[in-house]
C-alpha cells in the first residue's frame, strides 16, 4: 500500500505528507523531552508529572465541540497554519528562557495548554481536509502512507530526543520540534489544490449550537461511529492512565538515561512502521471488527510486559514491549481512522472528528491527572498494569457489539 497507489502521483498529497513527517518527528522530541525536563531538571513529583501531561490535552474537552463546528463552516488549510504557528512559538519559549535560567514547571503548564489548543485546531481540520484532498476512493491508502510517518517518527523521534537531551540539554531540545512546526507551514502553504468552500446550498449553516448537535447526532445515531466513541473512550481511559508512569518508572524504577529510554521508544516506532505496512493485508485477512479487537487487545499486552523489566533484562524487556505496542497501534490507528471517515459525509468531517476527540481525548487529560496520583499512591509498575487490563477489555466492546461484524469499511452514512 505504501510503495505503490496512486497518492504518489498526487503532488499535494505528497506535500501534506512530507511536512506532516518531519512534523511528527520533531513532536516526538517535545514528547520526550517535556517530562525529563520536569523529572530531572525541575524535580517534579508524580502528581506534577500527571498534570503536565494532562494538560496537553485539555483543551479537547473544553474546545473540540466548538472547533469542530467552526472547522466545518471555513476551509481547513489556514487553519492548519496558523495552528502550526501558534505552537512553534510556543515552544521556542521554553529554550529561550532556560537559556537565562527561569525556566519553571509554571511555564512548562502553560505551554503544554497552548500546543493543546493549536493541536485541537490542527487536528481536527487535519483529519477532515485529507478526505477532500486525497478523495473518497483512497483514503486508505492516505491514512496507510499518513500513519507510516507517524510510526516512523516514533522510530526517528525518541532517537533524535534521547540524543538531542543528552547533548544539548532537555530545553534546547525542544528548538527541533519548534523548527519542525514551520517546515509544516512551508508544505502546506504550498499545495495548490483549491479547497472547494465548505458552505453548501442543500445545507444552509444552523447556529453553533445546532451545528454541534448535528455532530453529535452523527455520532450517537450511527452505530459503528457510537461503537467507535465508547472503544476509543475505554481505551484512552487506559492507555493513558500509564502514560505518566512510563516515565517514572524508567527514570526512577529503572534509572534509565534520556538516551536509554529514547531507545525503547524508536523500538515502537520499528514496530509501528512494519505495522503500517501490514494494515492492508491484515484487515483483508481477519477483517476489519477482528483486526480492530486484536490490535487494541495486544497493545494493552505490551503495556503488561513493561513491569517484567524489574525481574530480567531491563532494556531488552521495555524494547521488546514497545514493539508490539507499536505494531499493534499502528495496525489499529489506520483502521479505526479510515472506518470513521468513510462513514461520515464530508460536510460533517470536522464535526465527527471533534465530537469523538470531545470523548477520548477529553477522557486523557483526567486519565493522564489520575495516573500521575495513582502513581504515587500504589507505584508506577502498578499503575501501568491497571492501565494495561483496561486497554485490554476495551476489545470487548469490539467482540460484543456491531464493529466486530465488520468485514470491511461500511458506506457513508445516510446523511
């Protein structure tokens, strides 16, 4: 899928995609490098790393429902930039004022709000635009080639992090992500496909709140986008009540370097790349109800190795876990993604996106709040089991409900 198609042919296509990689790849820095600055240079505890991490993603129950009406009613390319942009000078703050020795965990919240808020606005117009620019009829193909990048950045990004860390420090770090946010820009800018105007005549624009309430019928009245909502949900319940353990177990547990756990991290990313790969003929195999049960059920498994690194071979174990979280995340991302899109009318895309986002991504910030306390409660092995045997039984809702009668991708809803 990704080495042949016609999205190669597609030349801003291909621009989109080639900015969105080194994009991703710089993210993956500020996703290291944002926590080790708060562990090992500002001395936070656990609840303070949970709060850094939930504060990332606050803005998506506070904000998404709203974006995703006012994404529905312009065009979504300068929007894309003018989030890109928001975030690139966010982030230049934090080198800039560790440079003269005043950087606080104070800021580091604050920037993590405001890269939430422009990735809201990115996110949403982002995953509503690549339908009206790729097309209906390759989509799958669109999201293979767009989730191999961001696999890829996984296996390029927590390198480059640990690497950069350790040789310019946690904060000067950051620069790359920042940089990789305006070659973003510069690519997007420079696709020439005209955006068709969102405003249809067979569709007169409602107020905002009748707007939001269309999305939300979208997604409450059809059942495989219901389905979607309560999987991603549980899920993101799960994986993200763990999330700030991670980092406490492997700095503190562990005594792992920047560079070490950077690592561990790029192994995800291996196994993410080869999962992108294998999308297609997984689904075409299992299909796709089973493909989606399988996939989420065995990133929770990876999440159950992590704490067997205190028994044997610490870093052996931690690499070996991230791969299989990574091939079965990627496998999962590009299928649940392509099922949601073919299944809503574009008119609605920002709306679908932003509804759901309200939920899982709303569901992060309080998992990732939670995890941080539970943590240092009960440990941070611990709490990445408990995430990881919620991760699991969230494929249930998939075995129990209409996404595991799934053979293949559904039409688009009566809309």
């Amino acid at each position: 899928m990704l080495g042949g198609g016609r999205l190669w042919r597609h030349a801003d296509f291909v621009k989109l995609w080639a900015g969105q990689t080194i994009s991703v790849v710089g993210s993956q820095v500020t996703v290291l490098a944002l926590p080790t600055i708060a562990i090992l240079m500002l001395h936070a505890t656990a609840a303070q790393v949970g709060l850094l991490a939930s504060l990332e993603r606050l803005a998506f129950p506070v904000l998404a429902l709203f974006a995703g009406v006012w994404i529905d009613r312009v065009r979504r390319r300068p929007l894309m930039i003018v989030a890109d942009a928001l975030r690139a000078a966010a982030l230049l703050s934090i080198p800039l004022v560790a440079a003269i020795g005043l950087l606080t965990l104070l800021q580091l919240y604050a920037v993590a709000a405001i890269v939430g808020v422009g990735t809201v606005v990115f996110d949403i117009a982002y995953l509503a635009y690549v339908p009206t620019l790729a097309g209906r009829a390759d989509l799958l193909e669109a999201n293979t080639k767009l989730e191999v990048s961001h696999s890829g950045s996984y296996l390029a990004g927590p390198a480059l992090a640990g690497g950069l860390i350790q040789l310019v420090g946690a904060a000067q770090a950051i620069l790359a992500d920042a940089l990789s946010f305006l070659v973003s820009i510069a690519t997007i800018a420079w696709i020439r496909q005209t955006e068709p105007s969102p405003r249809l005549e067979s569709h007169p624009r409602l107020g905002v709140l009748a707007e939001i309430r269309e999305g939300l019928r979208l997604v409450f009245g059809n059942r495989i986008l219901r389905s979607m909502a309560l999987l991603l949900t549980v899920g993101a319940v799960g994986f993200h009540l763990a999330e700030p353990a991670f980092y406490l177990f492997a700095y503190r547990n562990l005594g792992l370097s920047p560079g070490a756990l950077g690592l561990v991290f790029a192994a995800g990313g291996v196994g993410a790349v080869i999962g992108a790969f294998m999308v297609g003929t997984v689904t075409r195999h299992l299909g796709l109800g089973t493909t989606l049960a399988i996939t989420i059920a065995g990133v929770g498994a990876g999440f159950l190795i992590w704490p067997l690194a205190l028994l044997v071979l610490p870093l052996a174990t931690l690499v070996g876990a991230e791969f299989l979280v990574g091939v079965c995340d990627s496998i999962y991302n590009v299928s649940q993604v392509s099922l949601r899109q073919s299944v809503t009318p574009d008119r609605l895309q920002g709306r679908m996106t932003a509804t759901l986002r309200t939920m899982f991504w709303g569901a992060w910030p309080l998992a990732n709040l939670a995890g941080g306390i539970l943590a240092g409660a009960v440990g941070a092995p611990l709490t990445i089991v408990i995430g990881g045997l919620i991760g699991m039984a969230s494929a249930l809702i998939v075995v129990f409900g209409p996404l595991g009668q799934l053979r293949e991708q559904p039409d688009v809803a009566g809309w």
